[in-house]
C-alpha cells in the first residue's frame, strides 16, 4: 500500500460526518455484514491474528494473542470492553475516534464481540469526557434504531448490547482491571494477577479489554484483510497510529501516521515546527509516563517501537508532548509529580508513601531549599516503586523521574545550587521567595 496509508482518518471531518447517514454513505458497517454474513467467529479472530494489530494503549501486546485465550465453547459468559478512560496526560487521540469516528468504534466492537461470542459488551468512557460521551451515546442509539446493535443485528441471529460505563475521573481507572473493578460498581483498584483478565474478568467471566484506537482497526481489516493491513507500516509493527501532539508546537492536533514514520516529518512539516520559531529541547514520547528524548536522540529516528525503545523510551499510548529550549524541566517535573500523587489510588504502599515524598521533595527544591542528597533520594524511591505495585502506575511515574532526572540533573543541581531555574529571565521559573 502506498506511503502515507490512512486507516481511520479516512473522511474529512465535518458538523455531520460522525452521523450514521454520512457513516453508511462512507461504507461503514459493510464489515459488520461480512463478518455476520459470510465468516465464522473463529475466521475473524484468525484474520485480526495474522494482521498483526497490537494494542495502541501503550503496552502493544498482539490483539489476536489476547483474544484466542477466551475457549469459544466454554459455556461461561464472555464480555469485551472498549477501555475510553483516555486520562494520560498529553494523549487525546482516543477522544479523536470518539468524538468524530464513534460508529467505527461501534462496529468493530461488534464485530469483535461475534468474534469472542460476547452478549453484553462495555465502552468505559472517562468522566470528564462530555462531547465524546454524547457523540458515543447518539451513535449507539442511531445503530439500535437500524438494527445494527441489540437483538438480530442483521437479522443474523447474533445479539449484542453495548453499555456505555462513565467512570468517576480517576487516572488508575484507565488500568484495565480497575476498569472492571468499577464497572462492577467497586472502588477502582487494580487487581493484583494472575489470573488473567481473559480468564477471570469481569464478574470473574472471561473478558477481553481493548483499547478504544486499537478495537476501531477491527472493521478495517475485516472489510480489507489482514495482508492488506500489513502492507502498512512495517512487518513487526504493521498499520498505523493516531498520535496526539502537544506542547510548544506549531499545530498541535491529532496525526494518522504510519508505523515508522520519519519523527522529523512529523514535527517540522506536518506539525510546522516548533511554536514562534523555537528550537527543540526534548520530547516526551507518548504520555508523561515515558521517558524524555532530547533533539539530538530523535534526530534520524523513525516513529517505530523498536527503534525508540532502543532509543531509551517507548511510543507508549501516543501522546507526544514538544518540549521548547527554555523550558524548566524542574518546574515540569514538577507538574508530573503533582499529577502523580493525586492520581495514585493508595491502594499499594510503595506507590501511595512513594508518590507523596517525590511530590514533597521537588516542591521543596521549587522553593528553594533542595538539597543536593535529595536527587539520590528520588532515584531510590522511583527505582524501588519499579515493580512493586499492583499496577504500572507507580513503574510510570519513576520512568517519568528518572528519565529527566538522567538527561536533565544539571539544571535541578542549579536550581539547589542558585534556588532558582537556569531559565533566565524566565519569571514563572523562579523559585518562591
């Protein structure tokens, strides 16, 4: 397929291009009847298998991998959940699909669900999302209305209702077990595993959680397949990826890409560059819970999992946050450690007492009154978060610390040193008196 491949954004966006009059116009649903009409449960999953997809919420384990653990003929119930809880800071490229493409998350999730033989299936949709959530909602009831969800889709005899979960705006809730934990109407805490969530899930059912991005590429490979799905992007990581860019450039928004793409492309034609002609600092790949790369890492680098994980970071949930020379990487690190420790659930004492000291520690260099001891303190504590929580996020947040901590120590050495950023002139950087 030729460079440049598109997949989801496929249309121009309009005030009505999300309604399912323009959506049918467009071919949408075609692949639901295929799947419904002429392949069997067990070809669909064969076919999302051999595309390739891997998971675009920041772990990128193979779909087909996670969905051929669920026994067809078990006799239990299965579910599917369409994980929106799209809260890590920087992305926003779940909430593009939602708010302008919410019926092609519904036909796949329809599809998949053929797939996995689930009867009731789930989008948990975060709290704070208010126009996605109403342009999900609409779109579900425009897709019951033409017999597309619910009873007979088709008039196939397959059945399949989709429950739209509103969560309460906790970040640890976008983990998938916590996901479920709150659906089931819980305090979202993750759960320590195994056994997996594809054995015991939801209501201890089997249950498969996909992320939004990722569930929205099922149509496309039924209606094209799987070797066309792989003809983009490249052959261990094929397709493409919706990435959310933000921060000090030009023309921040959301950019279909394909996997292994020029990062430079990216931001300097696509993007316009830099804001008001700066230059580069560093990138936070994707979301804060990665680690930064400055210019010079991601100078020859391409968009491709392997190469920024040999990089020293990771393409995560595609968030990407432009980062501007002149820009206080104490006082950002800073922000990240406030999010942090609200978000923490304190469920875990490593991350609940962690969170809380790193969070103490830097606003106390902010002020002014760091010590010197303190830099190694926060290297102990991200480094013995690592691995000793229930979920990723206390893993996260000292990737995130030791990440600047690694390209960036020299500017909190001057803050302790001078009490005051190396941004000079810079007021907002200062340090409180």
């Amino acid at each position: 397929m030729a460079k440049d491949a598109k997949i989801l954004m496929t249309f121009e966006v309009t005030p009505t291009s999300h309604l399912l009059s323009e959506v049918r116009q467009r071919g949408g649903y075609g692949a639901l009847e295929k799947a419904l009409k002429t392949m069997t449960p067990e070809a669909v999953g064969k076919e999302v298998n051999a595309s390739g997809l891997q998971g675009r919420g920041g772990a990128a384990f193979p779909t087909g991998r996670k969905w051929s653990v669920i026994q067809l003929d078990d006799g239990q119930q299965h579910h599917l959940c369409a994980n929106a809880d799209e809260g890590e800071p920087g992305t926003f490229k779940d909430r593009w699909i939602l708010e302008n493409a919410p019926h092609q998350l519904i036909e796949s999730m329809l599809i998949a669900a053929y797939a996995l033989q689930v009867r009731h299936a789930f989008v948990y949709i975060r709290g704070e999302f208010d126009l996605p959530y109403r342009r999900l909602a609409a779109a579900l009831e425009e897709a019951y209305a033409a017999g597309l969800a619910g009873e007979n889709i088709l008039g196939t005899g397959f059945s399949c209702d989709i429950v739209i979960y509103r969560g309460a705006g906790s970040y640890v809730c976008g983990e998938a077990s916590a996901l479920l934990t709150s659906i089931e109407g819980k305090r979202g805490y993750p759960r320590n595993r195994p056994p997996r969530l594809t054995v015991k899930g939801l209501y201890q059912k089997p249950t498969v959680v996909n992320n939004v991005e990722t569930l929205s590429n099922v149509a496309w490979i039924v209606n094209h397949g799987a070797e066309a799905f792989k003809a983009i992007g490249s052959p261990k990581a094929p397709g493409t990826r919706l990435i959310s860019i933000s921060g000090h450039i030009a023309r921040p928004g959301v950019y279909e890409i394909e996997i292994g793409y020029p990062w430079r492309r990216l931001i300097y034609d696509d993007c316009g560059g830099m804001l008001h002609g700066a230059e580069l600092k560093c990138v936070i790949p994707g979301g804060i819970s990665t680690k930064v790369l400055t210019a010079a890492d991601i100078d020859g680098l391409n968009l491709y999992p392997a190469e920024v994980e040999a990089a020293g970071s990771s393409m995560g949930s595609g968030g990407m946050v432009a980062i501007a020379e002149g820009t206080c990487m104490v006082r950002l690190m800073q922000v990240m450690l406030r999010f942090y420790h609200h978000e923490s659930c304190g469920q875990c004492t490593p991350c609940r007492e962690g969170m809380g000291w790193l969070h103490r520690i830097i606003d106390r260099i902010v002020e002014g009154k760091g010590r010197m001891a303190d830099l190694g303190v926060m290297e102990r504590i991200s480094r013995l978060q690592d691995g000793n929580t229930i979920c990723g996020m206390g893993d996260a947040a000292g990737y995130a610390v030791l990440g600047i901590l690694a390209k960036y120590r020299h500017e909190f050495e001057h803050f302790i040193t001078h009490g005051r950023s190396m941004c000079e002139g810079n007021l907002e950087c200062r340090a409180s008196s």
